[in-house]
C-alpha cells in the first residue's frame, strides 16, 4: 500500500484506482503528482504507479484530483503518465463502481470490460487529428408503431419492452435485415439528430452486421462506432477513443454498437439504450463480476437519465417482471403483424427422412421449394452428435473418459466428443454389443438425408463451423442452419420448419422453455409475409404462444409460476462456492440479513486428474431485490477479510495455508 500525506498544495493528490484484480485493491489511493507531471495528470488518465507491498510498478487510472489527502504520513508519488488520452469517463466510473457494488465485485474489473487495451499508434493519430462527424438533419421515424409514440419516449428518457416486428425488409442498398434492425436503426438516427448518442446491443456478430447496415442506409458513416469483439484490438481501440471528447474536436454524437460490453461504452450525453432479444444467454458476462448486460443498462438508464428500449420477438420473463411492476412500458405494432404458424405435435412422421420430418411439413416445404427458400432449422452442428448401443439404446461413451460419441461424417470413425479418441473397438458396457444407431443427427447429417428427399434441390448449410449470413431467397434452395445461426433470405423464406424440438426442451434449465421460444420466433420471423412455419412435434403452452403469436403471455406464465416456487427472477440469488470453512463464514456473516433462506453447501464436484486437496462446496442464498445491497455489501467484506489474511510466507518459507477461494456470483446463470 503506498503512503498517502495531507497536501496544501491545489490539485497536488491523485486518487488513483489500481488495475488488479485482489479485492483488497478495489479502493482509490492516494499518490502526489510530481511538478513535472503536474500539467499531464487528470481524471481519466492512465498512470503508472508503485506498490511498495508488492514491490513493483502497477497500472492505474486517475480517477479524481484533490487538494488534499485525509492521511497524515508521506505520499508516494505517481511514477508516470502513460498517455494524456482520458480514456476513462466520468459517466463511466460511476457505472462501473455502482455495478461492482451490486454485484459483489471489483471496479478494475469492470473497467477491464469497458476499456480496449491501449494501442500506442491509434492512440497517437487519434490525438493529432480530431475527425468531425456529421450529424444528420432528416429525421426518419419509427416506422411500424403508433406515430410518435416511440420518438417522445427517447426524448423524456423513457423506459420501453418493444415488441418487434416480424419480416424481413430491403435496405436502399439492396440488402435485406431483419424489421427489427432497421427499427432499431431509425431509433439511433432520431437519437442523434437530437444531440445525443445511441448504444445499440445485440448477442452477436449476425445481429450486428443487420443493425450496421441499416444504419449505413440511414446515418452518416462517421456517426457509427462499432465495438464488438471479432475486431483487432487497434480497430476496437479506435473506436472506443472515436466515442470520447476530442481535445479539440469535442464531444460529437454518436451511434455506438455492440455486443454485451458496449453497454459500457462511453457517452456523456447518452439520449438512447437499446437491447434487441436480451434474454440471449450470450448478453451474461461470464467475467467478474458476472453482471447482465441487462442489469447494466437499467443502472446507466437511472444514472443519465437516457431512455431504454428491451426489443425483441419474445419476451424475457425478467422484463416481463419490470412490466408488471409498471417501470417498463409495452409497445405493440400498429397495426399487428403475426406470422402463419402450423404446430404438428399430433402428426405421424413421414419415412422418407428418417422419421424427422411430418407428412404436412414435407408438403409444405415441397410447395414451397418451387416459390422460394425453405429454412430448416436444427439443434445440433456436425453430423452425428450422439451415437447409442443399436441393441440396448445406452448411450454410446468413450472408454477412455466416458465422453458422448459422435460421428464427424458419413465415413469417419466414431470419437469422443470431448478427448477426441476414436472408438474403433468400442463394446456397450451393458449388453455387448458393437453397433451403433444415430440418436441426434447435426445440421450436417439432416442437410445429407434432406439433399436425398429433395433431389434438385441446393441445401445449405450453416452453423458454428460454415456461418451464413445471408441467402439470395431463390427456389429450390433449401437452408439447414442450427438455432441461432438462420440467415437472412431475399424476401423473407417462402417457409421455415423448425425441428428437433423435443430434443432442444430436454436440455435441464429454469430458462429452456423461454430459450426454445424465442429460437423458435427468430426463426419465423424470417419467413415471408404469409409464409407458413411448422413447429415439429411440440404441444401445449409452448407451441400456443407461438402459433397465436402471444410470447408475452408465455413470459407472464412463468413469472407466475416463479413467484411461487422462488425462482428468479421473482427473487434474487447469490452462488457463494469455496472451501466448506470460507462458504460458512459467508454464511455466518448473513445471519443479521434478511435474506429469504439458504440452499446448500453442496459439493462441487472437481473433474480431471489434478483435483483439489480440499474439495470445494457451494450455497445457493435467495433473497429479495431490497436488501440485495447489502447482501452484496456483506459478502464483499468476507471476501476482503479472507484476502488480507492471505499473507505472503516471509522469505524463504513455504506457503503453509492455501490461498482463500471464496467466489461470490450474484444473479449466477449457471444455478438456474
């Protein structure tokens, strides 16, 4: 820790906060500004600074300059300046200390989110030349929805759940995005006309290359900063710096896109925040501190005073809770757009695929292969992801580690799906027996059998390995894509068969149900106006609220159901996961807290060869959403206390107790 003295001397303190992941470091410290660095130091700058505890120069930000310092000893001054660039906003500072407190977390780690790794040469032509970027002056409106209805809630700083319009639309340019993209589009534009900046967040690269083009069709290039993460670092980092106040440029409206992080992003005079489909898993930060994109937005919303948008064809059962607590908004089409859905639950499967497929939905997609494009949609990439005993039915594992195996095509051997050994001399462990029979054929085995049942017909195929974006929608083109990965088609599909959805809904989540659903009304929202979409062999509530188009009520059957087992979101929970002494000290420090009740500890079980000498347990903690500050605040103090124990051994001697392991996740996906 360096030391830190009262200073008389004005703006001689730098309260610095250290880029380093212990929690015994989420604090600002204070150092003296050398009179060389004088000029150079200001909030927001990177500096570099010494810890004497450690020994060693550490990387940090300023975070504010002051007067004085509240100790009374000597000050340690700061070593450098990396760069004059104020890379951390102020609006950004408070975001990430109010998201860390509410989740248990540290700032720096948030920071690490919202800040690109710096690029000297960026850096450096960012600073000589300050690019002006000009705003547009015609407004377009949000087409689709009540007039005005939209545009006055951007300008108040509204909050709105929006549900999006179904179908396919063609930009100027030629290019066809999804309706929802471009409403999006013209959201941001109007945004900026009024001289503000727009974030716009989508779960992935797919969706994001739909809102640029929409946005390149209605806003001036210079107006657009992509930060997502398929881009170079020196890409990201200038667009990151394009988002800050120019010395000399000042600060310009922006619209800014991205993934998850761009939530983050920075924009002092921020008008809009728009999610599009925020209960895609991919919006959950699997980094410390673990905070939904979601949950960062409605922070950012209540700090500036902007107004947010959740858009999407399905609802989360989270914003279907903010609505019933009327803090959310609901905006429908004007007029309704509900797409043509056929559910086939009590439909025998015709033969000629292998059983997959029902008589109606074969008959469908051969009508509708000679109008346009037909997209089948599949769960599984690859070609066989699941083999089981042709005997016995028992599933097919490795002998090595008891991995699934797979088929990767037609003619290879059986492997692991998770050491990759082939299992040439396999055996079943129950009766013996050495043949296998296909249980979960991948995109690449049903575009085979499907190629073979429509001769004549081009099959495409997209995934995780062979992504497609886009398809020219011409006849006898048949596109087999796994959920998530469907391409936009010219036009929109003349039809869309969603299969496999017995086996998607036997995946153990709390959130499958709502997966399957909004996989399921993405996929149909491509199709044509009037384009039939066949759900295969799923009934009851699911299939209805697809078939009726009413996903809302779907999302308003689970909350209820939720509320009345305790399950989030009608409650918070925090995963507390360590060794079995730290877990209940943290759950000793609960004891003054109203928490609702504890689940656990239970053990986690540790895989490999190298496990732990102490195996490790977890609590699951539910409590309401007013007392979740000071759940956080109290497990954050565990944390600090089990890590200033931690002592380094004098020198010379051994480590003579494990350094803690105490990880606290509130909100954690991964329980639910």
């Amino acid at each position: 820790m360096p030391a830190v003295a009262s200073s008389t001397a004005r703006g001689s303190v730098a309260r610095v906060l250290i880029d380093s992941p212990l929690p015994q470091l989420d604090r600002l410290f204070d150092y003296a500004i050398p009179p060389a660095l004088a000029d150079a130091v200001a909030p927001g700058v990177r500096v570099t600074v010494a810890l004497r505890t450690e020994r060693r120069l550490a990387d940090g930000l300023v975070i504010e300059v002051a007067d004085t310092s509240e100790f009374d000893g000597a000050l340690a001054p700061l070593e450098a300046v990396v760069s004059p660039a104020r890379v951390l906003a102020p609006e950004v500072w408070a975001l990430a200390r109010r998201v860390a407190d509410r989740q248990a977390g540290g700032a720096s780690d948030v920071l690490r989110l919202a800040i690109p790794r710096r690029s000297v040469a960026v850096e450096r032509k960012w600073l000589e030349r300050g690019a002006a970027v000009e705003v547009p002056k015609l407004a377009h409106p949000v087409e689709g929805y009540e007039p005005g209805l939209i545009e006055a809630a951007i300008e108040r700083g509204g909050r709105l759940a929006l549900r999006s319009i179904p179908g396919v639309v063609q930009l100027p340019g030629g290019t066809w995005v999804g309706r929802w993209a471009l409403t999006l589009a013209q959201a941001a534009v109007r945004t900026v006309i009024d001289g503000k900046s727009a974030i716009l967040a989508v779960p992935d690269y797919r969706d994001q290359e739909q809102v640029e083009a929409a946005l390149a069709a209605l806003a001036p290039a210079g107006a657009v900063a992509s930060l997502d993460a398929r881009r170079t670092n020196a890409q990201r980092y200038a667009a990151f710096l394009g988002c800050l106040p120019h010395p000399e440029a000042g600060n310009t409206p922006r619209i800014i896109v991205g993934n998850r992080s761009v939530v983050y992003a920075p924009a002092a005079q921020l008008g809009l925040i728009a999610l599009y489909d925020d209960g895609d898993p991919l919006f959950a930060e699997p980094l410390a501190p673990y905070a939904h994109a979601r949950d960062v937005a409605l922070i950012r919303q209540e700090q500036q005073g902007c107004a947010v948008v959740f858009a999407g064809h399905t609802r989360s059962v989270e914003v279907q809770r903010l609505i019933e607590l009327q803090f959310l908004d609901e905006v429908v089409p004007a007029p309704r757009v509900t797409p043509k859905v056929v559910p086939t639950a009590a439909q025998q499967s015709a033969q000629r695929d292998g059983g997959r497929v029902p008589s109606a939905a074969f008959r469908t997609a051969t009508e509708a292969l000679t109008q346009g494009t037909v997209l089948v949609q599949v769960a599984r990439p690859g070609y066989v992801s699941l083999l089981a005993c042709q005997r016995c039915g028992q599933a097919a594992r490795c002998t090595h580690c008891a991995g699934p195996l797979q088929l990767a095509s037609s003619h290879a051997l059986p492997s692991c799906g998770w050491c990759g050994k082939l299992a040439g001399g396999w055996r079943c462990s129950e009766c013996n027996g050495t043949r296998f029979r296909m249980v979960t054929r991948g995109s690449a085995r049903t575009a085979e059998e499907l190629g073979r049942a429509f001769p004549g017909t081009r099959v495409i195929v997209s995934d995780g390995e062979r992504p497609v974006t886009h398809v020219d929608g011409e006849p006898r083109t048949l596109v087999v894509a796994t959920r998530g990965a469907e391409p936009v088609a010219a036009a929109g599909y003349a039809a869309v068969i969603l299969l496999d959805g017995e086996r998607m809904l036997q995946r153990e989540s709390l959130h499958v149900g709502d997966d399957c659903l909004r996989w399921w009304s993405n996929a149909a929202a491509l199709a044509a106006p009037g384009a039939p979409t066949v759900l295969v062999g799923v009934g009851g509530p699911l299939a209805q609220s697809l078939t009726l188009w009413q996903q809302h009520a779907y999302a308003a059957a689970q909350l209820v159901d939720r509320k009345a087992l305790g399950f989030p979101p009608a409650l918070r929970v925090a995963s507390v996961t360590g060794r079995a002494p730290a877990v209940q000290q943290a759950l000793q420090a609960l004891d003054g807290v109203p928490i609702r009740d504890v689940l656990g500890p239970t053990p986690v079980p540790v895989d490999g060869p190298h496990q732990a000498e102490e195996s490790l347990v977890r609590a699951v903690v539910r409590f309401d959403y007013g007392v979740g500050a000071q759940v956080a605040t109290t497990l954050r103090g565990v944390v600090l206390r089990l890590a200033a124990g931690a002592r380094r051994p004098p020198a010379g001697q051994k480590r003579r107790r494990p350094a803690p392991t105490l990880r606290v996740k509130l909100d954690d996906p991964e329980i639910l």
